[in-house]
C-alpha cells in the first residue's frame, strides 16, 4: 500500500508590507541562511542581472541600496542546504522597489550589468 507523505512548510513571518525584505528576513532568524538577489535591467521586464548570494544580515533596503542603487530588485530567501534533494531549501521569493532618484544605479551594477548583458 502506498502512503502519501507531505512536506509542510513552516508559517511565512509577519511582514507589515509585502517588500519588506528586513522585516522578512528577521522573521525567519537563523533558518534563512543566504539570499540570492537580482536586479532588473532598466526599460525591460523580462532581464534581471544577477547580483549575487548575501548574508541575510547585508540585506537591509539601505545597505542594499547604498552598494547597487535604486531600481526593482527580487530576493529568494533560501535555507539550509537539503541533502535528498541537493539544494537549498527555498522559503520565498519577494520582490521590492528602490528609488532610482534618491539612490543612482552604482559603478558594480553597471559592471555586472555590462558582463551579463553586453551592454
């Protein structure tokens, strides 16, 4: 007889705003071990520059923002590392906006952006 067997995920935090990265990742404490964050090439939906794997601690909008600037950015808040199925396990992923005018695109951005996409 075959027996179905779920994984249950543990309650998403309480977040006061859906992008609240910092309050987010607090929530999650220790479970959240890396976040893999990428940032939307201007003018485009469809293009986002991989920008790296932070320590959740390096993930507040203002230290985000003061080292790649302003633009849309997405977060995937990832756990620890699940030997059955050889990756990490994902929590979520959030979305969130930085303004462009207040914090201009950075020299590593641009640099990264220039790798990835040629321009």
């Amino acid at each position: 007889m075959r027996t179905n067997t779920t994984k249950t995920k543990p309650p998403r935090p309480h977040r006061s705003f859906p992008d609240a990265i910092d309050e987010i990742l607090y929530g999650y404490g220790p479970r959240a071990r890396v976040v893999q964050l990428w940032r939307q090439v201007d003018g485009t939906h469809a293009e986002w520059t991989y920008l790296g794997r932070l320590r959740p601690e390096l993930c507040e909008i203002e230290l985000i923002a003061k080292r790649f600037g302003g633009g849309w950015y997405r977060a995937k808040v990832l756990g620890a590392w699940d030997r059955e199925r050889r990756r990490e396990e994902y929590f979520e992923q959030v979305a969130f906006g930085i303004d462009q005018q207040w914090w201009p695109m950075t020299a590593e951005t641009r640099e990264r952006i220039r790798k990835q996409h040629g321009m």
